[in-house]
C-alpha cells in the first residue's frame, strides 16, 4: 500500500499492513502488524523512523473460562482483556493495557465493545514503566 499525504504532516510513504483475527474457545484474538518502507528507499519519509508497528489484543473469556453464562441485560459476554501496543525502535512505543472488556448490545449499533483497562507504559524512554488508573474506551473492532 501507499500512503499519499497522510495527516498529520503530510507524510507519503509505502507499507504492507497485515491484521488478523479470529476466536477459538476461550480465546478471542485481533490485531495487525504495519511495515514501513519496504522498499528501504533512502528519499522516504519514513527512512529513519521505526520500520514496524505491531498491536495485539487477546480477550478471554469469563463465560468459557467459569462455564457459566454471565450475559445480562445488554451485556453479551465478559472478558479478561488485554491490548499490547510496541514498534520495532529502542525507545518507541511499548505499552500494555489489562483490565475488562463487555461486548454489549445496542440498538443501530450491534455489538460495541466497552472496557475497562490499566495502562502500563514504557514508551518512549520510560523504562521504568508507569502503571496508570483505569481508563475507561470503545472497543476495538
């Protein structure tokens, strides 16, 4: 693929991007990998940048893991969520999100997933890491 003029900053630049995902048992998985410059063209914007980008998020499931259904209202099913965010640089990003997830029904919308995550950080030169409160999204996919 190509990127004309993607914003911000007006960058162009070529990537294979490759996402993927599926559930098995108990285990609900997405994510994708990008690859920049992969013709290593020197002229690139992206030339001296991180050549990777990789976000994973594996969810299990509480109904499979108790063998109990624990849908209720709108609520579908629960899962132990987790989200996993890293590029291919020595101080890039490289974070991991853990906490809740719950598919719900709503009207219009279908299934929306909502969670409930900690951060732990270690992104850009933080090698300490830096777990922070929960914050509270819209889910992936």
């Amino acid at each position: 693929m190509y990127a004309f003029d993607e914003l911000p900053g007006e960058s162009s630049h070529d990537y294979m991007e490759m996402e993927f995902g599926g559930r098995s048992g108990i285990v609900d998985l997405y994510g994708y990998l990008d690859i920049f410059n992969l013709g290593s063209i020197e002229s690139s914007d992206k030339a001296d940048s991180d050549k990777m980008f990789l976000k994973i998020a594996p969810r299990f499931s509480l109904d499979g893991i108790t063998g109990k259904d624990l849908s209720f209202g709108g609520v579908q099913e629960v899962y132990v969520s987790t989200l996993f965010s890293l590029d291919g640089g020595e101080d890039g990003t490289n974070n991991s999100f853990f906490g809740l997830r719950a598919d719900v029904n709503v009207p219009c919308l279908d299934k929306v997933g909502v969670n409930l995550y900690a951060l732990y950080d270690k992104s850009f030169g933080n090698r300490d890491g830096l777990c922070n409160p929960p914050i509270f999204n819209r889910g992936e996919k």
